[in-house]
C-alpha cells in the first residue's frame, strides 16, 4: 500500500507488495522491493536498493548507492525469510551496505537517530542500538551487538560475535576482537583500554560525581589489579553501589570470551 501523499519518481522501481507511509519520497532510479515498509517521511535517494523484507521507521534517509537487505553472506543461509529492521530518524549514507539475518525470522537491526557513514558494512545478524554513529568505512561482522550511544571512527573492523558497550568510543583504525565494556575509550593495537569516554558522557547529561564513579570502577579493574577476575572481585567489594557499576559488572560477567585489555 503506498499513502497518497508518498512521492515516486516515474524513473524508480516500487514493488507493488511494498508499503510507503505518508510523505515518503523515492527517487529516481532507486529500488524499493516487496514486503518493505519504510515510515512517514523517509527519503530513498537516487540510486538506493532496499531489499526484500526491509522496514524502517520514520523520517530515515538512504543515500545514493546504499544497498540495505541483501541476503545474509553467512553460507549457513538457505533463503529463509530474514529481514532488517530500522528505527526512525537514522540515516544510512552513500554505499552502506546491510545484510539480512541468517536463520528463519531473525532479524538484523539498527535502532533510531543513528548515523551509518560512507562504505559502512553491517553484516547478518548484527544488532545496532540506539543514537549509534559508524564513521566511514567501518566493517562490522556478523552477531556483533552494538549497543546504545556508542560511537566508531572511522576503517574500524569488528570481529563475528563482539559486543560493545553502551557509550563506548573506539579510536579510528582499530581492530576489534574482544568485547569493549560500556563507558570507555579504546585504542592502540591490540585494542586496549585508555580512559573513560569523559566527553562524551558529559555531552549525554553525566554529572561529574557520577563520571569520576565510573572512572573508580575502571580504576581498580584495569590500573589496581593484574587479574581480572580478582578485579571483578575488587570492584563488587569496594566499589559503591550504582547502576552503572551493575552495568559494567553485568558486562563483564557476560563476557565469557574475555574483554579488551587494559592500558600497560
């Protein structure tokens, strides 16, 4: 069903099975195929393919290039029908590319107001939180989860089944092979720990009472200790009770392939 405010170029393809809500425009010589279903307002640039099984939200952009809802290139995908799901208000730029889950009804997803830059790859599976920005030319495998607020400079690659916490920031250029905790800066090769991520939880409301708390818990997990699981130990003793210390413990303790290492 295409609302009739929607917008379609008499050069671009809709499928007739896809849905187009109220002021969606399509350009020319883009692609919408069957059973997409893109919200109020979303702009399809020129020469974008959404494929098959796609939905996103409202006021989403796809730029010029952007192919989102490939089949999965995971070789265990045998057609099933997989999908991609996007919040509102997430722009996905010029050549990103997003693949389709694996396994019959799983989805990939990126959630709302994020920003996917240039040549970005998100593979099958993969779950992409909230307010979220990929720069340019990051390549994430499949199964990663990334979660709320974290940000990734640009020619990052992220190994199959890595989760990266909330508000995290990786420094451009970095491989990422291990989990990266909430909160924190990472750099160097291999991925280390280099200090809370300061400035950008003061930009999202953090005060500096509850900053310099999660700096302590990071303090005696990666500065105090050798081992970390005497660490943990450490910081469930001594650290105050917070949300944000559940949080990073809770984390850690689901990390059963190990986090990334600290600063020495």
């Amino acid at each position: 069903m295409i609302h009739e405010s929607a917008t379609i170029s008499p050069l671009a393809y809709v499928h007739p099975d896809a849905e187009l809500g109220p002021h969606v425009k399509v350009e020319a010589f883009a692609f919408v195929g069957p059973h997409v279903k893109l919200g109020e307002g979303t702009w399809v640039g020129p020469q974008a393919t959404i494929l098959e099984r796609t939905q996103a939200g409202k006021e989403c952009k796809f730029f010029p290039g952007s192919v989102v809802g490939a089949d999965s290139q995971d070789l265990k995908y045998a057609g099933e029908p997989t999908s991609v799901e996007i919040g509102d208000r997430t722009s996905i730029r010029e050549c990103v590319t997003v693949h389709k889950a694996t396994t019959d009804k799983h989805v990939t997803r990126i959630g709302s107001d994020c920003l996917i830059m240039a040549y970005v790859h998100i593979a099958h599976d993969v779950q992409v939180g909230n307010h979220v920005i990929l720069a340019n030319s990051v390549n994430v495998a499949g199964h990663v989860v990334i979660e709320d607020f974290v940000i990734i400079e640009g020619m990052v690659g992220i190994q199959q089944f890595v989760r990266i916490g909330e508000h995290a920031f990786i420094a451009g250029g970095s491989l990422v092979r291990k989990n990266v905790p909430p909160f924190i800066k990472a750099a160097r090769e291999p991925l280390s720990y280099i200090g809370i991520n300061g400035i950008g939880l003061r930009r999202r409301g953090f005060d500096i009472d509850r900053i310099q708390a999660i700096e302590d818990i990071y303090r005696t997990l990666y500065v105090l200790n050798n081992n970390m699981s005497q660490a943990v130990k450490a910081a469930e003793l001594e650290c105050p009770t917070s949300e944000d210390k559940e949080t990073v413990m809770a984390f850690i303790r689901a990390s059963d392939k190990g986090i990334i290492r600290g600063p020495f």
